[in-house]
C-alpha cells in the first residue's frame, strides 16, 4: 500500500485529501497542529495517522517523513 504524508491534515484543505486519497487505497500520514495530541483515527474505517508537529520545525519535520518515508507529499 502506497504512503502519503500530508501537512495540515487537520485544515479545509487536508480533510478533502483524507477523503481523496482514502478511496483511492492509501495509507495516510499527516501534521496538524490543532490536535493536543499525536493520534491515529479511523476515518470510514480506514487508519489515519496524526502527529502534531509545527511544520517549522524542520528538524521534527525531517524526522517524521524519515520514520513514514512515504510515497508522496
């Protein structure tokens, strides 16, 4: 299963691409920064993985897509 990691996962933008990329069969990884928490969700019964990370933070950026390695961004 391919993996797609997707910043702001938590905005307008990014709950559309949960959707897209759901019925398309992907494994989905994503940063938010409105959660309290990292968390994984089911969304239609699929697994989503959160992180709360500041996109700004490039070092916890790095490490983040490091551990996933996904297919797209």
């Amino acid at each position: 299963m391919k993996r797609i990691f997707i910043t702001g996962i938590d905005g307008f933008v990014g709950g559309h691409l949960i959707n897209q990329f759901i019925s398309q069969k992907y494994e989905l990884f994503g940063t938010g920064f409105s959660f309290y928490d990292d968390m994984i969700t089911n969304i239609n019964n699929n697994k989503v993985n959160i992180k709360k990370i500041d996109i700004l933070n490039k070092s916890a950026i790095t490490k983040f897509i490091n551990e996933v390695k996904p297919d797209g961004i």
